[in-house]
C-alpha cells in the first residue's frame, strides 16, 4: 500500500492569498478541487468518505493512522460511483461508526511544485490551510521517509509557509473533537 509523507499548515487569509499568487507564477497548477468529506475518526486510524464536487467523483479511504500521530501514512482508496456517497455513507453509519462522524466541505486548489504536492485549502474547521503532500510506493525505506520529510520542508520554507508540529496538529485535532463531542451532548 502507498505511503504518502503528509504535512500541513494553517494561516491566514492574507498568507493564503500570498501562496495561491506565489504558487500560480512559480508552480504547476493542478486545478480546482472542491469536496464534501465524511470523515469517521476512529481511535488509531481515518475512513473516509469523499464526494468530489469538482469532478463529480467518489472514494472511499482508509489511513493507517489519524492527524497528530506522525507523518506518514499507509493508505488504501477504493474508488466509488459518486452516486454511491450516500449508501457508503449509510453502511458505515450503520456499521456503529457514526457517533464518529464528522462533515466537512473543503474549498480546495491543488498545485505542483518541487515535487510536492500541495492542496490549498479552506473548510470551516481548519480555516484557511494546506496539505503538503509526497506519495512513496510501498514499504518506503526510512531514508526515502526522511528525503520526502526535508523536501517537503524545503519547499514551505520557499513558498514562506510555516509548516504545523506534530505537537501543534495533536493539540488541534483534539481541540476539534473536544468541541465537537461537547455541541453533540
């Protein structure tokens, strides 16, 4: 399974702005990219389900592994007909995993530079924010983990992008789903 070395950083508008423009001159542009994500947060690990609004498509995925636990993740996507978003949305809920469930739309712009992957993005958890992103094939050896770390590193030093701590992204996402379990009682 692909493993894929995944930062992030969150900013302002202003630094959003700045980015786009940078990365629009400098960059590949990989075009719009709009979704509507159920996400299922499960203790050790990340399903789910996503309605790509920009090209009408569908996925379902599976990351061994949750945000602030590290870095890289093993993922399988299996992709879905976009009219089937709401029966897989209906099988896991039915599964027992929808006390787990979050929703989300992402605004979303992917680009391409030095190699990485960048998503661009605004929801209205995370705000204005982007994922830096580098695929491995599988069973990546460490030092390939480590090469795409620094590059990944590298390039938001350039584009002037503060990337998040591990640290940063645990105290986040908790935060996150402190607040949400407490507007659910």
């Amino acid at each position: 399974m692909p493993v894929e070395i995944e930062m992030r950083a969150r900013f302002s508008q202003e630094v959003h702005d700045r980015l786009v423009a940078r990365l629009e001159r400098d960059g590949e542009d990989l075009g719009q990219d709009d979704k509507y994500i159920y996400f299922y947060v499960l203790p050790d690990r990340l399903l789910k389900v996503t309605d790509n609004i920009t090209t009408t498509t569908a996925k379902i995925t599976l990351k061994d592994g949750k945000i602030g636990q590290g870095s890289a993740f093993p993922e399988t996507e299996i992709a879905i007909a976009h009219d089937d978003v709401p029966a897989a949305v209906r099988i896991f809920n039915t599964l027992g995993f929808e006390s787990t469930m979050h929703e989300a739309y992402n605004a979303r712009r992917n680009f391409r530079f030095g190699e990485v992957e960048i998503a661009v993005k605004w929801s209205e958890a995370w705000g204005y924010h982007a994922e830096f992103e580098v695929l491995l094939d599988e069973e990546p050896s460490p030092a390939e983990v480590v090469t795409a770390h620094e590059r990944i590193a590298a390039v938001a030093r350039e584009l002037g992008v503060i990337l998040m701590s591990e640290s940063e992204l645990a105290q986040f996402t908790a935060a996150f789903e402190s607040a949400r379990s407490a507007s659910e009682s």
